[in-house]
C-alpha cells in the first residue's frame, strides 16, 4: 500500500491511499486531480517511510525510481 500524506492550501493534512505502487503510478500518469504545488508531508510505502522530500508534481518521477 502507498500512502502520501501531504498538506493543501488551506494547510490541513489530508492524505491518498492506493493499493499498491502500480495503482499509483496509474492515477499519476493519468488526470489525477490534485495540484502539482501541493508539499508532500511523508510517504509510505507498506508501512515503511520512504525519504521523499518534494512535492505532489514530482512524485511521478520518484515512483519510477522504485521496484
């Protein structure tokens, strides 16, 4: 399971949930509705955090680098 938890703009902490790396890189790859600005507070990955620091709009990328 991917978890990223990030802050909007109105600086609440919300988070997205998918089952697995390839569901994710799927909604990135695709329209997914959340803008790019928008800071990444921690990411997980099956219940490990995984040192991202960065934003929404380059997750995409740092998704790629995963196995």
């Amino acid at each position: 399971m991917i978890i990223i938890h990030y802050q909007d703009a109105y600086k609440i902490d919300r988070k997205q949930e998918f089952d697995n790396l390839d569901a994710a890189k799927l909604a990135f790859s695709g329209c997914l509705t959340l803008p790019d600005y928008y800071p990444v507070t921690k990411l997980t990955r099956d219940g490990h955090e995984l040192d991202y620091k960065g934003t929404i709009g380059d997750l995409y990328r740092y998704f790629q680098t995963l196995d």
